[in-house]
C-alpha cells in the first residue's frame, strides 16, 4: 500500500507563485490604465450614452480577477511565515502588504466600481448625462490614489521575492 508521507511530498515555492501573481496583476493593472482606458478616452467613448454599463462590465471583471491576485499573494505572505521564507520582521510586513493588496481590491469591487457606474448612468434617455458628476472626479482621484499605492506595495512585495529567491542580500 502506498501512503504519502510530508517527506515525499514537494513543498510549494510559494515565493514564485507570489512573483507570478504580482507580475501578472501589475503588468494587467498597467495596461488597463495606460493603454485602454486613454485610448477609451481618446476614442470619445467615454463620452458616449451607454458607456457606464460598458465600463461596469470590463471593470468588474477585472476587479474579480485582481480579488483572485489579491487572495492569493495573501495566502502566500501567510505562507512565508509558515515556512520561515523571510526573516519575522519581513514576513510580518509581507501579510500587511499583502492585506493591503486585498483591501484595494475589494474597495474596488463593492465601493469604487458600482459607485462610478452608477453616477455615469443616464436615468433619463431623452437628456443624457453631458459632464461628468462631481463625485465622480473625486472617486477618479480616490482610484489613482489607490492605483499608485497598490503599484508601490506590489513592487516592494515583489523586490522581496525575488530577492529571497535568488538569495540576494
């Protein structure tokens, strides 16, 4: 009969998990703000009566999936400790990092993105809605603010990775 033992078992290289996910959120994140949403913008769509609903589409599900990248570079600082990956001042900063990647996601998911959308809905179809709302230039700040940060944090989380994957001092 064959049974697995811990010592058969590989354990996760949960410090290339984390630099996949980081990459792969960072590189998404930068092309979604850099080259969509100007070229949106340029386009005049942005302008356009049913872009909120639109814009509401391609944001939520890029929020789930930054929700996904967020769960799971938390789970892996949850590992780092685990495993002694990083020294315990390091791995303590790692969690709250990675909360902080998770935090912005979900602000993102159920505060940022169905607030904006509902403020760039028209609810009258005869007189649509011709400049952007107050509010929503605010929220715009909030979400470049929030973009900004994650870019720090993700990069710092990031540099430690790979840092302490190639045992770099």
């Amino acid at each position: 009969m064959n049974t697995f033992s811990p010592r058969n078992l590989k354990q996760t290289n949960w410090s290339t998990i984390v630099m996949f996910v980081l990459g792969f959120w960072l590189s998404s994140s930068l092309v979604l703000d850099c080259l969509i949403v100007p070229s949106l913008f340029k386009t005049g769509m942005m302008s356009q009566v049913g872009f909120a609903g639109v814009g509401y589409v391609i944001f939520e599900a890029f929020n789930h999936i930054e929700l996904l990248c967020g769960s799971v570079i938390l789970a892996g600082c949850l590992a780092f400790g685990y495993q002694h990956y990083l020294d315990t001042k390091q791995t303590n900063w790692a969690i709250a990092l990675g909360s902080i990647l998770l935090i912005i996601a979900i602000t993102y998911t159920y505060v940022l993105t169905p607030q904006m959308s509902g403020l760039g809905m028209s609810m009258n179809l005869f007189e649509p809605v011709q400049t952007m709302p107050k509010a929503m230039v605010v929220m715009h700040g909030g979400y470049w603010l929030l973009e900004v940060i994650k870019l720090v944090v993700a990069a710092t989380l990031l540099r430690w990775c790979y840092r302490n994957s190639c045992n770099i001092v």
